[in-house]
C-alpha cells in the first residue's frame, strides 16, 4: 500500500507555505492551470479512454461511463472553473468582525487557511479540478483521493495542476492524489489526523 501518512506529511509541508503565498500568486497558478487543461487535452483524454475502456469492460452502466468521461466540453468547463475561482475575492485574511476591550485591547476575527482538506470522492474527474482549484484559492493544500476507475485520468489532471503551481514558484505537493485506491488506502486517509485539518469523504459505506 502506498504510503499515506508520508502523503498527508509532506501536504501539510505544503499547506504551511500555501498559507502565506499572496493572492496574485495563487490567481496566476489558477490561471495557467487553467490554460494546461486544454493545451494537455489529448493526453488527459487519452488517459481518459483508457479508464473509460477498463470500466466498460468491467460492466461499468451507462450512467456513470458519462459521469466518467471527460470530453471537450467538461474540459473547457473545467478550465473556466479555475478561471472563475481566480477571479473570485480571497477569502483569506477578509475580517469578519472586531470590537475593542474596555482596557483598549483590539480584537478582530480573521479568516485563515484550514491547512490541508483530504476529499474523497467518485469517479467523476472534473471533481479533482474543482476541488484543488477551490483549496488553492482558499490557501489550502488538497489531499485526493479519487476512484480507482477513473485513477489514469485523475493522475493526468493533477499532473498538469502540479506544473500550474510549480510554474510560480508554489509548493507542488499543495495538490496531492492519493493513487492507491484500495479500501485500506481510504481509511488511511481517514485517519491522518495529525496531518489532515478538514475531511470530506463521498460514496458509498
């Protein structure tokens, strides 16, 4: 099995520089993310088809072959979300409130980064997108771990999501993909509790 806890440390590594980095950096990463998705279409469609011929080999139904399948529209879709989050307010930093103690003290609530957000989901690969783009723009780093019948496609859109961060100076493991998708892979994603700070796991039991 792969080494999870070794993954969750090296995303919290990540997590404490993604914290800090200033807005303009994490738009510009968002960004060129954004642009790699559609100048690295063939090979993520290519990674694509093969997940889609090993799952309809395997009996895969009609309804989740689609939710599977990347085309040219999702892609572009994809990139626009990416396009949309780095054109978005960064929460970061923003004051909620403040008040003033009687002996002058002030105080004020900030928002602040989570630190790493661990996600695991379906086999939808436009999910592994949304979900690094939202946490980077949050100042979080992004532990996936996605299905095993979509692993070939999710390996290609986070290798070009990689490239985005490393590209401006950013720390590449802020978005990590769990690649063993076994069960025990899974619940030892669950259990970082020394590394993950937010967990949303989807699915089924």
């Amino acid at each position: 099995m792969t080494d999870v806890v070794e993954l969750g440390r090296r995303a919290k590594a990540a997590s404490r520089l993604l914290a800090t980095t200033p807005t303009p950096a994490k738009n510009a990463a968002l960004l060129t993310a954004a642009d790699l998705l559609l100048e690295r279409a063939g090979e993520i469609q290519d990674a694509n088809r093969a997940d889609l011929d090993t799952a309809a080999t395997g009996g895969m139904e009609a309804g989740p072959l689609d939710r599977l399948r990347v085309t040219d529209a999702r892609l572009d879709a994809m990139a626009n979300g990416l396009r949309a989050v780095a054109g978005l307010a960064d929460p970061v930093g923003e004051v909620l409130d403040g008040w003033t103690r009687p002996n002058g003290l002030q105080i004020t609530r900030v928002r602040v980064p989570l630190g790493v957000v661990a996600m695991i989901y379906e086999n939808r690969p436009n999910v592994t997108s949304d979900a690094a783009g939202l946490c980077l723009k949050s100042g979080n780093a992004a532990l996936l771990r996605g299905s095993s019948s979509a692993l070939r496609s999710n390996v290609a859109i986070v290798g070009v999501l990689r490239e985005a961060l490393a590209k401006h100076g950013l720390p590449e493991d802020a978005v990590i993909l769990v690649e063993d998708t076994s069960h025990e892979a899974a619940t030892a994603v669950m259990r970082l509790t020394d590394f993950v700070d937010c967990l949303i796991p989807r699915g089924g039991p």
